[in-house]
C-alpha cells in the first residue's frame, strides 16, 4: 500500500518514525515492538529496572524452587513484559503519574492522583486488568504485594519531593506478580515433562 493514499485521513501515530509504524486497515498503527519499548523505557525513566523486579520474584519463589536464579527470575519478568495488557497499563498508570507530577490534571482528579487518595482504587484496578492473562495466582500475588509492598514497591509508594508514583508502585507489583505467575506455571510444566520422560 502507498502512504500517500491515506495521509489526508491519517489519525493514528502522528510523528512516529516509520519503523515503529505501520499501514492496516486505512490507519498508521504503533508496532508491538515500539510499544513494549515504550513501556520499558517509561519504567526505567521512572527509576525501575527489570533486576529491581526480579528481586521481587526470586523472594516470592524461592521458598518453593530451592534451585532458582535472579537470571530466571529476570527471563520471567521480560517475559511478562511481552504481553500487550501490561505495556498498554504501564503507559496509561505512568502518563497519569507524570501529569500529576506537572499538577496538568483537572481537579478533583489532580488531587486524588497526586495525594495517592485511599479510597481511590484506579491505579490498582489497571494494575489488578494486566494481571488477568496470568492467572488467579498473579491476582492473589498481587493483592499480596499491595499490601505488603517489598523493595522497590515500598520505596515507590513512599518517595517523596513532588514525585508522584500513585500508578508506578501498582504497576511494579502487577509485573512481579506476573512475572511470578509466569514462573510457577513454567516450573510445574518442566516437572510434568521430566515425569512423563521418566515413565517411558
């Protein structure tokens, strides 16, 4: 297809280079690939690493696989970062956090994101979404690493100087907890493979 067919009604990617765009359907959408980059690169502009998140995963599984590596751990968590829910939920939670920051929200929306309100629940219903294509384990992990909020988490939730990571420290849980998920279901997948190699 020839881009200038479609420039007059072009609504989709403006200012993208074109190797992070592409044609379908008469629209420029955004590729997979320039999405989960954007996503990565939103949470280490944040203060967040992949390493900070598999630290969270290696303590939650640790406890039940006595042989588990940070790189495994680490594998994992890119591994949950591949899917579309989270990188669309990163982008949306740290987006708001960042216009927080620049007091650009409207009120009372400013002051509920800003103030982290308590009985405002959005950052961790889109944390609790992304959480969805892993399982009911991801959601009770999550629920967990709310509550408890270990290392990275509670620092988010507790850094102060005008930052605000309202969304961020729900986000990190919700990858960890993915992260850990993903994990779990892989070990128990190799088990059955070494069982069932075993009996034949």
């Amino acid at each position: 297809m020839k881009e200038e067919k479609y420039l007059k009604s072009l609504t989709y990617a403006p200012g993208l280079p074109d190797d992070a765009t592409f044609y379908s359907a008469h629209k420029k959408r955004v590729t997979s690939h320039a999405v989960s980059e954007a996503a990565v690169r939103a949470l280490k502009e944040r203060g967040v690493t992949v390493s900070d998140i598999a630290e969270i995963v290696y303590d939650l599984q640790k406890p039940f696989m006595p042989h588990l590596t940070k790189e495994e751990c680490e594998e994992n968590v890119h591994g949950a970062l591949a899917k579309r829910e989270l990188q669309h939920a990163i982008l949306v939670g740290i987006e708001l956090d960042k216009l927080a920051e620049k007091k650009r929200l409207s009120e009372p929306l400013q002051s509920l994101v800003d103030q982290d309100e308590g009985l405002f629940g959005v950052d961790e219903t889109i944390a609790l979404g992304a959480v969805s294509s892993f399982g009911s384990i991801a959601a009770t992990t999550f629920g967990y690493l709310d509550k408890v909020k270990p290392k990275i988490i509670g620092k988010l939730d507790l850094e102060e100087g005008g930052r605000v990571n309202t969304f961020l420290d729900d986000l990190v849980a919700s990858i960890a907890a993915d992260a850990s998920s993903r994990l779990a279901h892989r070990v128990r997948d190799e088990e059955e493979k070494r069982f069932k190699k075993g009996k034949k």
